[in-house]
C-alpha cells in the first residue's frame, strides 16, 4: 500500500465552495482498489468540527505560528480525516477563505503556512505509526506543503501539486517570509520568492517532485501567458513533469437513477421523466410551465466564467423561444446583469442566488442545455454532472471543457458522436452562434435525445484517472502500481 495525504483546504461533503471539494472528496474513494490508501487534512472550519464527533486527538502544539491547535483524526462520510483544530485560525463564520464583507481574511497567509507546515510535520512522521509517503497538495492554500518538504530533512518524503485554477496564486508581501519557518536561502527564485513577495502556489509548483493539474488541455494552457497567468515560465522549465490528469465525478453522488434531489429519477431509457424535474425547475426558478428549450447555469457568477458574455445573450435566447435558469452567485454586477434580464423577461428568466446543493442536481435534471461559457476552465465538473445527467453541455472550447464535451460538427453528428456544443473565441458573438445552433440541434427530437443518451453514457467516472495518479505516487516512490497493490 503506498499512503498518501490529501492536503486541501475544502473537502465535499463538509466545507464546498467549489470543484476542488468534490476532487478532494471523491479521489480518496476513488483510489480504493488501487494499491492507495489517502487520508485527507483539512482546517478545523465550524462546518467540519461539528461533523468530527468522536475524533481522537493524535498531536498538539503549543506554538503554532503563535496560536494553540491540535490535530484530531477520525472518520466522516468515508473519508480518513486529518483535522486541524486551530480555532484562533479556522473558527470563524461563513466562506473558508473571506470574511463577512466579502475580504480576504488578512491573516490567510498565516492559516495557510500552518495548514501546509502541519503537513510537512506529518511527512515527518509526527504522529506515531503514521507516515505518508508521498504528499499531495491542492491550490495554492497546500502550496507551501513543497516548498516544507524540500527545504526540511526527509529526502524520501515525494510531493504531488496539482493546482485546480492557476487564477488564484496566493500572493503575499515579502514581510512574511520570516515568518513562515523556512532558511533564508527559501526566499530565492528556487523558492518560494515570486515577483518580491512570496508566492505559495508558485512555491508549490517550483518544489513539488510532480505537477498535475485538472486537464490534458489546461495542462498546455498554462504554458502560455494568457492562461499561466505568471507561472507559465516556471512550468515550460519543467515541462517534463507537468501533467494534466481530468477530473472525475462522484457516481453515487451524482446519479440521476438514485439522486433524491430529483422530482423523479431517470436512465437513459425513461429519459421522458426528465420532464417532471423541468416543471420543478421551471417552479423553482419562477418560469412559465412551458414546454420550449430550458437553458440552464449553475456556477459562481464572475468573469472567469463568461457569465458577461452569457448576459450579453440573454436577450436573443429568450426571443429564440428558450427559458434561462440560473443558479449562482459572485460579483454584484453580474448578478445585477442576471437581475435585470429577469425583470425585462418574467417567466422565461430566473435566477436564484446563493449557493444550492440540492437545488443544483434538480437543475441538472429538468433542464436541456447546461450552460458553461468560460474563459478559461481547468477541468469544469458542471459539464460532467450535466453528461450525467442527459442535460447537454453548451461550452467554450477551453481547458477541460475541450477534453470533454465532443463538439456537435457536422463530423461528430455523422459519426454519431456529439455529446453537446463548443464554441471559440470565449466571445459574445460566438456565444451567440452557438445558441443558434443548439437551438436548430434541440428542434431536431430525435437526434437531440440520442445526444443526450451519449452524453449519459460518456464516461464521467474516475477510473481511468484515479489509475493515472496511483501510478504517479507509485512512480515517484520507485514502485509499480502492480507492486502497490500487492502490498
Ligand atoms: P469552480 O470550481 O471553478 O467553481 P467547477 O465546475 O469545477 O467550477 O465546480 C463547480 C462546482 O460547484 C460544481 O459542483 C457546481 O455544481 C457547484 N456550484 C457552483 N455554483 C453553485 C451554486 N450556486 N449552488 C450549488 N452548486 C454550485
């Protein structure tokens, strides 16, 4: 068995603001079987506290960068949990990562160095007859897990970065450094320096042993400066051990013949029940119970999402005949977008903000088109649940969204292919020209429900990429995946 840590800093079903929840919730399931057994730490936030009942305390440190903590272990939902009980820096109301008013926490830095320096004492086997032998960071909030390891005392001790959005970098000003607990010689180009300051996932993506992030396309993205957003230097040097390993999606969770969220469950052989969860939807949302094209988003509410571009098009959608539902929330002026497009077109636009769960599988099965015209995406899990669930995706031809929706061309539609629609350059007009087309698509019954049945049978799951990061951490402790699951 090759043991592993899972360092994150949200983890589905106890603290989700977004997809790296559900990967740091589904990989450690996912990998069972496969010669990997993954415990997770994660911050000790009110949410997951309340859920720790019966955990035992198996370390505490009087000086955790100036604050007291303790680390609990125990068991929820199936997944081994490493908490890190740190009231003084984790028990606060709301979002992991801002305040009340919508800003950072300032002490961020200092919550994350202790969340990644926690790890890297682990690695040191800190906890008696627990020793991971390979560390796997996620985000920039796991970026100074390498950076721990590399400039610490253990050289067999391997780390894993993947980082899920190269937008956020975690940034701070050189007046930290000293406090991070790491040599002088760290604040170097080598290190955890970035641009004067400190940067953690820069660190993260300059000491770990292996790069991984959430696509094969966002993988070569990154390379560039569009989408490397300063890192793309850093990983072009280390081209050789970058790699880009699609997300999967939690089948159980996300399974429109079992879902509880549903007003009706479904296969891809009753897919007419599809028609009882549209009128919830429409319901839900406050549309008219008509029977045209429903289009849907459910997704944080910001640029990088293209939620611009779709408000752009609202207008057009609803004189095409088609209904909007959208499910989010994020930056005031685009809600305010939304808004108003729902006061100019009752009954065919709604929105609801705020974020829910429940609400977002009902969504995902009475809807038709899943909306999802992003900027940039490293993987996008919306489109896979939207696979899953018959609901076709509408796309930009970006990152993960590339890898994993098949264009309705005129190649694929006579192969028999197509599972949904792309569209390039992420722009209004593009967008628009993709609306079209998937209207023309949706009129044409018959082959719009044999799309949907590819979509649903399209493979979602982890398997292929679950096996790719066993043989990964096997790789980088000198072991086949063969070997490992022999143990
Ligand atoms: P990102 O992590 O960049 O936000 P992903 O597509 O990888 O984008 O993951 C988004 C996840 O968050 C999906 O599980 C999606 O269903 C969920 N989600 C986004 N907004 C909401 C919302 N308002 N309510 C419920 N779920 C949401």
């Amino acid at each position: 068995m090759i043991e592993v840590l899972s360092v994150t800093s949200e983890v589905y079903p106890l603290i989700k603001t977004g997809g790296l929840a559900d990967v740091a919730g589904a990989l450690p399931g996912a990998l069972s079987g496969s010669g990997v057994t993954m415990r997770t730490l994660v911050p000790g936030y009110p949410a997951v506290m309340a859920r720790l009942s019966g955990g035992r305390e198996v370390a505490s440190f009087a000086d955790l960068f100036g604050v007291r903590g303790r680390l609990v272990a125990g068991r929820v939902d199936g997944l081994d949990l490493i908490v890190l009980d740190a009231p003084a820096l984790y028990d606060r109301p709301g979002n992991p990562y801002v305040g009340p008013e919508g800003w950072d926490w300032p002490d961020n830095w200092k919550r994350f160095a202790a969340l990644s320096w926690v790890a890297s004492e682990l690695g040191l086997g800190l906890v008696e007859g627990y020793r991971p032998q390979v560390i796997h960071a996620h985000d920039w909030q796991a970026g100074l897990v390498p950076a721990y390891v590399k400039y610490g005392p253990s050289p067999t001790l391997k780390t894993v970065m993947t980082v899920h959005n190269m937008a956020f970098q975690g940034t701070f000003g050189a007046e930290i450094f000293g406090q991070l607990r790491l040599p002088e010689h760290a604040f170097s180009v080598e290190g955890v320096e970035y641009y004067g300051g400190v940067g953690y996932l820069k660190a993260g993506v300059e000491c770990a042993d292996v790069v991984t992030t959430v696509s094969p396309s966002y993988a070569g993205e990154i390379r560039t400066p569009a989408f490397g957003m300063g890192l793309e230097g850093l990983l072009n040097n280390r081209s050789a051990t970058v790699f880009g390993v699609l997300n999967g999606i939690d089948m159980d969770a996300w399974n429109p013949a079992t879902d509880p969220a549903l007003a009706q469950t479904y296969t891809a052989s009753t897919m007419q029940n599809r028609l009882a969860n549209k009128r919830a939807v429409q319901e839900a949302f406050g549309l008219d119970q008509a029977d045209g094209p429903l289009f849907a988003v459910v997704s944080r509410l910001t640029w990088q999402k293209g939620i611009d571009l779709l408000a752009a098009n609202i207008d057009l959608m609803v004189a095409e005949g088609a209904q909007l539902a959208v499910l989010g929330s994020g930056d005031a002026e685009l809600e305010n977008a939304v808004r108003s497009a729902t006061m100019r077109h009752p009954g065919r636009v709604g929105l609801v903000t705020g974020y829910n769960e429940k609400l977002s599988h009902l969504v995902q099965g009475g809807a038709d088109v899943m909306m999802v015209p992003s900027r940039f995406e490293p993987c996008g899990l919306t489109q896979l649940y939207a696979l899953r669930y018959g609901c076709v995706p509408l796309v930009s031809r970006v990152g993960g969204l590339n890898d994993t929706v098949i264009d309705a061309n005129v190649a694929a539609l006579q192969a028999e292919v197509a599972t949904g629609v792309q569209f390039a350059p992420p722009s209004e007009t593009a967008l628009a020209d993709a609306i079209r087309r998937t209207l023309a698509l949706y009129a044409d019954e018959k082959s719009w429900k044999k799309m949907q049945r590819r979509g649903m049978k399209s493979d979602v799951s982890w398997a292929t990429s679950a096996a790719r990061y066993a043989q990964l951490y096997a790789s980088l402790i000198g072991l086949s995946t063969d070997d490992s699951a022999d143990d």
